[in-house]
C-alpha cells in the first residue's frame, strides 16, 4: 500500500515562502507512469491543483501559480517537495500530497493545515 504524509510548518509570514515535504512508502517516486500532485483546499473552497511531478522528473503547475511555484523531488529519500514563494493569506488551505495513476488519484495524503497570518 502506497503512503503519503504531508509535513512542514502549520504557520507563515506573508511575502515568505512555504516548504512543505510529502514522504512516500510502499511505492518509489520514480515508478512509471505515476505523478506525484500538490492540491490544496482553502476553507470554504474546493479542491485547486497545484501542480505535479512526474517519473522522469517533468514537472507541471496551474498557471495562476505557476510564478511561484517549484515542485522537485530527492529520489533517494522518496520524497516530494513543494515550493510556495512570496505567500499571502490568500494562500491558506489544507495542502495535500497525491498520486495520480491509472486514471484516477487514488492515494492521498491525510493533508496539513498552513496558514498565513502575521
């Protein structure tokens, strides 16, 4: 069974930039044909797609985050990092790490809360 656990800070600054980690078991990050996605829900919102990572490494971003966004990866730890920069409150939202393959995103991290404020 794959496993995804987002981490990093619950609480940022305005104009910093946020770095959140997703940890992956029982599946590499390099495997084919999988992506590995950054989604997020601010409160009282849906679902927004961030971006993701792929097998060879390719990368893809929602174009009205795309500016500030950077997704990579460090294949020996199988681990996925997301790159939020110049964050405002606007920015706040449950972040979740997820799996796309087969046609469907079918693991999902429990997702971690971020919240902008000063």
């Amino acid at each position: 069974q794959v496993q995804l656990q987002e981490s990093g800070p619950g609480l940022v600054k305005p104009s910093q930039a946020l770095s959140l980690t997703c940890t992956v078991s029982g599946g590499s990050i390099t495997t084919n044909n999988y992506y590995w996605n950054w989604i997020r829900q601010p409160p009282g919102k849906g679902l927004e797609w961030i971006g993701f990572i792929g097998d060879e490494g390719n990368t893809d971003y929602n174009p009205t985050l795309k500016s500030r966004t950077s997704i990579s990866r460090d294949t020996s730890k199988n681990i996925v990092t997301l790159l939020l920069r110049s964050v405002s409150p606007e920015d706040t939202a449950v972040y979740y790490c997820a799996r796309y393959g087969l046609g469907l995103f079918g693991s999902w991290g429990q997702g971690t809360q971020v919240t902008v404020s000063s």
